[in-house]
C-alpha cells in the first residue's frame, strides 16, 4: 500500500483524530523531491526520509493532543484595544532641535553633499 493510501486509510472517517503518523519511504521523499524539482543525493535521501519522520511524529503528536472540543484559537491570550486617544501634544521647537545638530544653517540641519550636481 502506498503512503498516501496509508494516510487516507488510517484518517478514517471524518474528524476523528489519527493516532500515528504515515510511515514515511525513501521513495515517498523521492517522489516529493521530484514534485519539488529537487535534485537530490542517495544520502540527501536518506537524511530527509529521518529528518521528515521526525517532522511527521511532531505533528502527529500534536494531533494528539489537540482535542475535538477546545475551539481553535489565533492568540493564547485575548486581545484588548490598545488605542488611546488622539490628544496634541506640543513637540520640539526649532531651536531645540538643532541644538544637537553638529551644524545648521539657516534653520536647518547641514549635512555633506553626497550626490554629484546634477545638470
């Protein structure tokens, strides 16, 4: 049997939970690998058929866990507004804001020219 009819197999009917994940093959990852235009080597193979195992476990296990009565959420926590009115505040004034400045001239920062004059 191959792996996608394992899976369809072992979802059963709808909504009820797997309990393992689908045994992964060198072939499955080649095939996918394939599907992906992916060029891979024997031992890329043989390194991805464990390291998608693994994935596959993970999320099987998390599957597990995830029970059919606990509604989905977006944010583990609720969210509240974090707005606060829009009230004018008065800012800085010129003079404040170029006192730092390492030069100004007429009111304004000066800073060295960087681009070339243009025609």
């Amino acid at each position: 049997m191959s792996s996608s009819a394992e899976s369809t197999a072992a979802a059963g009917s709808a909504g009820e939970v797997r309990s393992a994940a689908p045994h992964l093959t060198r072939d499955d990852v080649d095939h996918l690998a394939h599907l992906a235009r992916l060029d891979l080597t024997e031992a890329e193979l043989n390194t991805y058929v464990g390291q998608l195992s693994v994935i596959l476990d993970s999320v099987a296990a998390v599957t597990r866990v995830a029970a059919g009565d606990i509604e989905p959420t977006t944010h583990a926590v609720p969210l509240t507004n974090v707005f606060r009115p829009d009230v004018p505040v008065p800012g800085v004034s010129q003079a404040q804001a170029l006192a730092g400045a390492p030069s100004a001239q007429d009111g304004r920062f000066r800073v060295p020219q960087i681009l070339g004059e243009e025609s």
